[in-house]
C-alpha cells in the first residue's frame, strides 16, 4: 500500500469531490496533530490512535483557540457544518493513504458529536442577567 503525501492527495481529492474547501483539508490535518500533541501531553490515550470523537473535540478545541468568535464563519466557509463534514474529510484522506485507520474505526463515528452553534457560537454570547 502506497502512502501519498498530503499535497498530492489533496489534488486528487479537490478534482473529484468540491464538498470542502482545501483549507479545510488542512484545518483537519491540523486538528489531528493538534489532538496527537494534546494526547502525548496528558498521556491518557496510549499510541497514536485517535478515534473519531477524540479527533472531533480536538477539532473543537483547534477552532476555538486558532478563530475565537470567527471559528463558526470560517468553518462554514470550508463546507464544515458538523461532525460528520470532519468525518468525510478524514475518510477522503484515508482513502487515498494519507491518513491511516484501525478495524474499529468508521465514518459514523463522526455522527453526532456536537452542535457547533452551541460549541462554536453559544460561548460568545452575551451573558444575559437575571433580573427577576
């Protein structure tokens, strides 16, 4: 099995699949290895595995600290609307060895996870007072 490098995948994948913007490829690329750092740091998760909803909060997490208030508008620019956007991200990657998987893992672990206007857009709301 042949591994192709990142930028080389990401043309192959742009020319048949227009779902996601390419910098959008690059945000999960970025995710993944910011989740992997923040795992080796906590030491909770052994080996460098990261399952879906693993990968799904460090995106999360990515998001909030790289675009603050902007992270929604961005992520929407890129065509990521929720979960499972990431999820198909990371299978076109796997598909084309860039991005590697275990027998557990499959698409529908990034089903779910959580509303991003709540994760992405509630924390910047303004805090209301109770006046009552």
């Amino acid at each position: 099995m042949q591994h192709t490098g990142f930028n080389e995948a990401l043309e192959e994948i742009l020319a048949t699949d227009c779902r996601y913007h390419r910098d959008g490829y690059i945000f999960v690329r970025d995710a993944l290895e910011f989740t992997m750092k923040q795992q080796k740091k906590s030491k909770t998760e052994p080996g460098r595995h990261v399952s879906g909803s693993i990968l799904l909060e460090g995106a999360k997490t990515l998001a909030l600290q790289e675009y603050g208030p902007m992270a929604i508008t961005v992520l929407e620019y890129w065509g990521i609307r929720c979960g499972e956007d990431i999820g198909n991200i990371v299978y076109n990657l796997i598909n084309l060895n860039v991005f590697g998987k275990t027998d557990e893992d499959r698409l529908e672990d990034f089903q779910g996870g959580y509303d991003f206007h709540q994760a992405f857009v509630a924390p910047f709301l303004p805090k209301r007072d109770n006046l009552s």
